[in-house]
C-alpha cells in the first residue's frame, strides 16, 4: 500500500506511522525525521533545514522533494510506504504524483487525521522525543517513559524540540491551515482522502485507520 497521512502538528502522525507501518509491513518515511537526522548528524542538508524548522516554515521544495525522491527510492519503499509529513504543499502533492506516474505507481489512501486545535497544543507541549531517533516520541502525561527523561524504546535521552516552542507552534499551524490543507483538497478531487478522528486511545486510533483503510 502506498499511504499519505495528513494533520496537523501534533494530530499523532508519527505516533500512529510507526504502528500503522508495522502492521501493514511497510517502512515509515518522515520528512520530519529526516531532517532531524541530518540535523544531528549536522550534514549541510541539516544545517540548511535547521534555519526553516525552527522559524515554523517549510524547508523549500527543491530541498524537500529530492530527499523524499531518495528515500521513497530505496529498496524497502519498492512494494509501498507510508508518508508522513510528506507532502505538505499541493507543489510537493504534484512533484510525488509525477514521481509515481513515472513509475507507473499509484496512492492508495490519504489519512487525514482531525484533532482540535486546543488538543494539538496541549500534546505538542508536552511532547518528548529521542536525540538517538526522532520517531520514539512520548508525552509528558499522555504517554510518559517508563523513566523520566529516558525512552523505553533504546535508553536513549529524552527532550523538546527546539520547533515545539509556543511561538513557533503558532507559525507551524498558520504554514498548515494557508500551505499544507489544500493538499486535502487536491487528494479529496482524486477521491483518495480518508478522514478519522485523531481522538481517544492511541490503540483505539490505530484500529479506526486501519478500518478506514481497508
Ligand atoms: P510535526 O510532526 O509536528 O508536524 P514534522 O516533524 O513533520 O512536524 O516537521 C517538522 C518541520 O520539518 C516542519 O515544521 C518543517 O519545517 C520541516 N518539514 C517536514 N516535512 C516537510 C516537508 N514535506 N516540506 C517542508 N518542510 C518540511
Ligand atoms: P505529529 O507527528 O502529528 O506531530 P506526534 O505523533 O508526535 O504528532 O504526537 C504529538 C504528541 O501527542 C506526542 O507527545 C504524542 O505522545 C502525543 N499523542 C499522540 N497520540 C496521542 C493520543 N491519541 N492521545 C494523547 N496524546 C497523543
Ligand atoms: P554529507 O554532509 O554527509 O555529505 P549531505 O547533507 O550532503 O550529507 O546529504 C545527506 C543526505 O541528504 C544525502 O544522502 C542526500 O541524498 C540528501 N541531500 C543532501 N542535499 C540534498 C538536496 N539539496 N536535495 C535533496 N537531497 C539532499
């Protein structure tokens, strides 16, 4: 299956790729992770797309849309994936509908995750993540580590993004109401656009999207 998801930052993208990958044996591709990595492995792609991250815009297309060509590109992508993050503009919703024309491949399902506005700030102020791997992601009180500080996923030390300051938040949810909604639009006119309530359970979510999946 080849997946889009989309939401807001915080609707629990990352939280739900990571299981939803797993049980359709597909691999997780995050923008957002990767640039985390190639940020802390500080590479020039890193350097360039710390400025962007952590005003709260998009890193530009050029940039974004070679790296996820690249990634999507690996062996492990050949019989599908899941998209996280990726595409956040209708320019990069156009670039992958020509790389998957090219191909001769097609989307199977956008999953628009919906959460309340007042609920994405409160879960991204509390959100923790791994310096070894930004996908292993807790939260304060929702989903707190075994051990504070510390990620029960590979022992690895637990902190805020740099992004998830209040003021930034503001700006990463104005870029995603004026540049990332549209692509619903766009997805919803190829009748590929599935939307669930990011609310309630984290296991409980998982099981509403791969309802609406089938
Ligand atoms: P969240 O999960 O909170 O929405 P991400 O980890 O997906 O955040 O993205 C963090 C930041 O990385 C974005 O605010 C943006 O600066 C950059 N980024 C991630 N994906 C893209 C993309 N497809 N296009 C441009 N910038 C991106
Ligand atoms: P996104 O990738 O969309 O930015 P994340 O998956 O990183 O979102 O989740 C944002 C924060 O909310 C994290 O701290 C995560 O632990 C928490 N979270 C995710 N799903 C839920 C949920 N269903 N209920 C409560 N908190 C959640
Ligand atoms: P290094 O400093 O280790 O050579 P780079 O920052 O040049 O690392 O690149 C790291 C990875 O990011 C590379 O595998 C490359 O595919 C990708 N990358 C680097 N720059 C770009 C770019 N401008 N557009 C797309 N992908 C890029």
């Amino acid at each position: 299956m080849r997946i889009v998801l989309v939401g807001p930052p915080g609707a629990g993208k990352g939280t739900q790729a990571v299981r939803l990958a797993e049980k359709l044996r597909i691999p997780h591709i995050s923008t957002g992770d990767l640039f985390r990595a190639n940020i802390s492995r500080q590479t020039e792609l890193g350097k360039l797309a710390k400025s962007y991250m952590d005003a709260g815009n998009l890193v530009p297309d050029e940039v974004t849309i070679g790296m996820a060509k690249d990634r999507m590109e690996q062996p492990d992508a050949e019989g599908g994936f899941l998209l996280d993050g990726f595409p956040r503009n209708v320019s990069q919703a156009e670039a992958l509908d020509r790389l998957l024309q090219e191909e001769s491949m097609q989307l199977d399902a956008v999953l628009d995750l919906e959460v309340p506005e007042d609920e994405v700030v409160k879960r991204i102020a509390g959100r923790r993540i791994c310096r070894n791997d930004s996908s292993h992601v807790f939260h304060v009180t929702y989903s707190p580590p075994k051990q504070e500080g510390v990620c029960d996923v590979c022992g690895g030390e637990l902190y805020q993004r740099d992004d998830d300051s209040e003021d930034t938040v503001r700006k990463r949810l104005e870029v995603y109401h004026s540049q990332t909604e549209p692509i619903i639009d766009y997805y919803k006119a190829q009748g590929l656009v599935v939307t669930i309530s990011s609310l309630g359970p984290v296991e409980e979510i998982t099981q509403r999207a791969l309802g609406a999946l089938k």
